[in-house]
C-alpha cells in the first residue's frame, strides 16, 4: 500500500493509525464495481444454476419445433461469450431493462459491508502480521495469512446477504416459476420471509461452505495482486494515463487468474443456495453437490457461466483496486 508508516508511539492500540481508510475505501470500491458490472452478474448466476439451464434446453427444444429462435449451447469457449451477450439482450427484451439489474440491491447491502470487511481486515491484517510474527517484513506469507482471515471473516458476515440475491437472480418470468414450483418473489423482504420458512436460520447460510472453499480465490487473488503491484511500482508518482495502466493491469490480471483457478466453487454454492423446485431440495452439501453435478451435466459444468464471470470480475476488480488505491494514496498525501 501507498499509505505512509505511523511513527512508533506509545499508544496500546491494536490497530495501525488511520485503519479506517481500508473500511471506507474498500467499500465505495466495491458500491461502484457492482454497479457498473451488475448485468455480468445476472447472467452469471442464472448460467451457475441448473434451474435457468433446463429452462434454456426447454426453450431450445421449442426452437428445433419452430416455436422460438433458441439453440443448444455449443461446447466451445468462445461462444459462451456470445451466449452471455445472447442472454443480456434475451433479458433485456423478455423482462424488461430493470431485470439486467436484478438483485442489485442484495448485491449493494452485501458488497459494501463485503469489501469494507474485506479490505479493512486484509488490510490491517498484513501489518499486524507483519509487525508481530515477521520483524515488520511483509512477504507472500503474510499477505497469505491475511488474505485468508479476510475471507473467512467476509464470508462468515456476509453470507446471508448472498443468498437473498442469488434467490432474486433466479427469479425470472412466470413460466419459469410455473415449471420449476417456485413461487414469485416481489423483493428482498419477501425472499428473506421464503427462505425463513422453508429453511429457517440454516438457510441463510446455504453455500458457506463453498464460500470458505472459496477464500483460496482470495488469497491467490491478493497474493498476485501484491507481487504485480510491485513489478509496476516503477510507474507510481508518475501520475497519470502509466500510473494508473498499471494499477488496472495489476487488478485485472491478478482477478482473472484467481478465478480461473478456483471457478468451479462458485457454481457449487450457486446450486446449494438454489430455491427448492417442489419443495424437494436437491443440493444438500458440497461434496454431494460436486459429485451431483459431475454425474449430471459432466465436470465441463463446473465451468457453467465462466464467461459471464469473467467479463464481470475483471473490471470489477479493475474498478475496485483504483478506488481502494486512489483514496488510500489521496489521503496520504494530505
């Protein structure tokens, strides 16, 4: 971090002076990743779930019969780009602009407090580890070490929040409900009511399992991210168009490896916070949902939605790492 070291003083805190900075800045990050890249999202999540893919081999079938214009999905990596682009203008024309933007407000209430978390422990937590277990170094171990606590940490907090817009994601039209047995769900307040009764307490931690499988995207995400940072940092003070290339390249790149790594959780806890279809509940753990899934649709579905993901993640963290850099650099600087 570009951040100035505090002077040793004589105060007992725990924390580095001006720990707050990570929270903020984490947070209004985060607020302006999800928003500009939230109809990424959407399609992401209904390509993870296997509700939106047998409606899609549903509708393919209506195609083949001259009932619509929808055809099978082909096995190949570059036409899922065209798929995603097929499903953002689909959405667009069948339920309206607003639904590009379903579960935003979840997706809000979640990453604000998500990144803050996130970036406020990470942040605080490679200096503390440093400074106590590593002679005030800081190396690939401690930002490991921290950039697992913090995703523990978010994951634990914040899980519930994800669930609800998952839920919401998967909401579509009306014979979508009709063949699946779900019902409809008129926003956040209704979804919460849902799932307390379907599920109770235990529903809103659906897939926080698969979460913390998830904390190795973190840890490999900031671990690179911090390694890149440090191969560019001949253009900080720059200023200008270099400076903030490589602070791009740097989040994008370290997010697009991390994903491609660890992708195959995502989809996992996608299934497992899936509405029940008929009140049966079909994926109940995550090595059940793994080997389901695998026997199923085939490991190539672990993939399901790559592209969507990928074309939502990168400017994201792109997006997000600028800010987060850009206010912690600002307020050193005063």
């Amino acid at each position: 971090m570009a951040t100035a070291q505090a002077a040793p003083t004589a105060s007992t805190s725990l924390l580095p002076a001006k720990s707050w900075q990570h929270f903020v800045a984490g947070g209004l990050g985060g607020m302006c990743g999800a928003i500009v890249t939230s109809p990424f999202d959407v399609v992401k999540t209904r390509l993870q779930s296997s509700l939106f893919r047998e409606k899609r081999s549903a509708m393919a079938m209506a195609g083949a019969n001259g009932a619509g214009a929808y055809a099978p999905p082909r096995p190949n990596l570059f036409y899922n780009f065209v798929e995603t682009g097929h499903i953002l203008r689909d959405i667009y024309r069948e339920e309206s602009p607003r639904a590009l933007f379903k579960g935003l407000g979840p997706t809000l209430v979640g990453v604000i407090p998500a990144r803050s978390i996130n970036f406020f422990t990470y942040g605080n937590g490679k200096q503390i580890i440093a400074n106590n277990l590593n002679h005030g170094q800081e190396n690939a171990w401690v930002h490991l070490a921290a950039a697992a606590v913090a995703g523990i940490v978010t994951g634990t907090a914040t899980n519930p929040i994800w669930v609800v817009k998952t839920r919401l994601q998967l909401e579509s039209n009306s014979s979508t409900r009709a063949a699946t047995g779900t019902k409809a769900l008129s926003g956040s307040w209704a979804t919460i009511r849902l799932i307390m009764k379907e599920d109770g307490i235990r529903g809103f931690y659906k897939g926080l399992s698969a979460s913390y499988l998830g904390v190795t995207e973190g840890a490999i995400q900031w671990v690179l991210y911090e390694r890149l940072k440090r191969l560019t940092a001949g253009t900080e003070g720059k200023g200008g168009i270099q400076e903030w290339a490589g602070m791009l390249a740097s989040a994008g790149t370290a997010k697009c490896v991390a994903s491609l790594i660890t992708y195959p959780h995502e989809v996992i806890r996608t299934r497992l916070r899936q509405p029940h279809v008929n009140g049966v509940v079909k994926y109940t753990g995550l090595i059940q949902t793994l080997r389901l899934v695998i026997a199923e649709e085939g490991a190539r579905r672990l993939y399901g939605g790559l592209s969507a993901h990928l074309m939502r993640v990168v400017p994201n963290a792109a997006v997000m790492y600028s800010i987060y850099e850009g206010i912690l650099r600002w307020d050193s600087s005063k």
